[in-house]
C-alpha cells in the first residue's frame, strides 16, 4: 500500500501546480542532481514573434504568405509565430499540399506548384545564403531564430523570430543550484541564440540537436553525474529524451505526448515548482524512512 505521507506529497505538489505521477517518481524526484531543459517553450514562454523579415529573391509579404502557406501544416510555434504575422499585415495565403514536417528541422510542402523549404539555415549552403550570412549572424547572436524559406532553385527570404524568456527562469535556476542541482540547456535552434539565452541564465548549454541528439545529451549527462537526470520540455521533438531521463518533466500546455511520455507535469508552467518539488520529495522521505 501507499504510505499516507506519499499520497499527502502527492496531493499538496497536485495543489501548487506539480503533477507527480505516483509514488516511483516521488523517489526519483529526491535523487535528481542535473536538470535538462529543453529551451523553445520550456525556459522561453514558446511565444515567438517575427522580429525580421529579410527580402532576397521574393518580396517581404510574398515570403510571409508563402511560408504560412506551408506552416498551417505545421503546429510548431514557430509556424504560430509566422501565421500571426502574416495575418497582421493583412495578407491572404493559399492552401498548400504535401505538407511534411521535418521534426527538428522544419516544413516542407507545395504551394501553387512551388516546392516551398523552410528550414534552419545550418541546411542551406553556404554559397545560396551568400552575403546574407553575416545578417543571419548577427540577428542570432541577439537571440533570434532565424529559418530560411527557399524554393526549389532559390532563397527567397529569411524570417527572424524571437522568444521571451519566462519572467520566472532565472529565479528558478538559481533556487535549483542552491539545493544542488545543476542546470543545463538542450536545444534544437541554432548555436548563437543558445548562448544568448544561456548566458542570461548563467547555464550550459548544447545546441542544434535533434530529437535523438537531446538523448544522446542526457545519456551523456547520466554518464557522467552521480546522481538521477531529469528532463523538462515541451515538445514531441522532446518526448525521447523525457523518457530517457531518470525524470521526465512536461510543461503543462506542452504537446499531448510530451504529457503521456513524461513522469511529472507542471501544471501551471511556473518554473518556480521545480525546486519546489524537489524539495517536497525530500522532506516527504524524511518521514517516511
Ligand atoms: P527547440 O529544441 O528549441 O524546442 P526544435 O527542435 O523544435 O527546437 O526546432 C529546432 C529548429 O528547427 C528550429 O530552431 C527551427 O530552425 C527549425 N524548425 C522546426 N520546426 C520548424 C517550423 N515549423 N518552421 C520553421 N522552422 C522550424
Ligand atoms: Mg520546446
């Protein structure tokens, strides 16, 4: 049977916005020395706005449209990010066929008989992103993520977005490191926002990895610390590396299977609880043993 002070820890964490799925996940919670965050939705709201829109061989509002075109197919927020922007500058965008996400890497799809890529720019040769190299360089340095919408011959545009961090992340981090637990940032955008954003944080960080990079991350992170990994993200680019960890962690309005594949939820996304809940199993297995 379940001891009553479990199912109390349970109920009391249920009640500041932590959902622990059941007492094996309690005990992990108390061995947890390293935490890995994703970053997109996790550490950062997962609200992205354009902030840039660079012509190259199509107009501004052409680039918009055709890139939102292929983005309905898409329920990344940064297909959001880009709708929203296309319908604030009050312009239409036809149907698009043969969506395929690309998981980690973007969308892809057809619209009125154009092959239509929008990707990160780490997929783009060099030599078609030319001058506008040093463009996107910069703009990632101060944080943005920066995707490329290109045809089947050309680049047309590049897109610059950027997200907020939560009001809620730094204070977070630093209660984690005052029980003891280390922070760290896995993150699929490119390597310069990365450092941006984890050098406000004052954490490390690994960038451009895909969903199965993010497991190869934890499993090296296991291999390498005393005690249990936990993981918190937010996406289904996450959900192997929910599971490899000791814990799994999922943001409340995360996707559906980042909440089935993970062993605890924040319910209300405050990043606040995480500490929190550490601290709570701790104090639940003083009275228990
Ligand atoms: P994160 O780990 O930050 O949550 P993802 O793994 O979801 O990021 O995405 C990694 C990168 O892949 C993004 O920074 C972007 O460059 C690209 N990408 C993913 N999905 C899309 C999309 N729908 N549209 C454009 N680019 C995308
Ligand atoms: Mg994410």
């Amino acid at each position: 049977s379940i001891p009553a002070a479990v199912t109390s820890a349970l109920a009391s964490a249920a009640r500041f916005g932590a959902l622990i799925k059941g007492g094996a996940a309690l005990e992990q919670l108390r061995e947890i020395k390293k935490l890995a965050f994703d970053k997109t939705g996790t550490l950062t709201e997962g609200k992205p706005r354009v902030t840039r829109v660079v012509s190259v061989h199509e107009q501004e509002d052409q680039i918009l449209s055709l890139a939102s075109a292929i983005e309905m197919g898409s329920s990344h927020p940064l297909a959001t990010a880009i709708i929203d922007e296309t319908k604030s500058r009050s312009l239409t965008f036809s149907e698009a066929t043969d969506i395929r996400v690309l998981t980690g890497r973007g969308v892809e799809g057809t619209v009125a008989g154009r092959t239509i890529k929008i990707v990160a720019p780490r997929y783009i040769d060099d030599k078609d992103l030319g001058e506008h190299k040093t463009t996107i360089e910069s703009l990632e340095s101060e944080g943005n993520t920066v995707v490329v919408v290109k045809d089947e011959e050309n680049v047309l545009g590049l897109i610059g977005l950027a997200d907020t961090l939560r009001e809620d992340a730094i204070k977070a981090i630093r209660k984690l490191k005052s029980i003891g637990v280390e922070s760290v940032m896995l993150t699929g955008d490119n390597r310069r926002a990365a450092a941006a954003i984890a050098g406000k944080l004052g954490i490390d960080y690994k960038a451009e990895l895909l969903p199965e990079d993010k497991v190869k991350a934890v499993q090296a992170i296991q291999a390498q610390n005393k005690g249990a990994v936990a993981m918190v993200g937010d996406g289904i680019n996450d959900a192997p590396a929910l599971k490899t960890a000791e814990l799994g962690i999922a943001m409340g309005r995360g996707s559906d299977v980042a909440l089935e594949t993970a062993d605890a939820a924040l319910t209300h996304e405050r990043l606040i609880e995480l500490p929190h809940m550490i601290q709570l199993s701790q104090n639940t297995a003083r009275i228990t043993r």
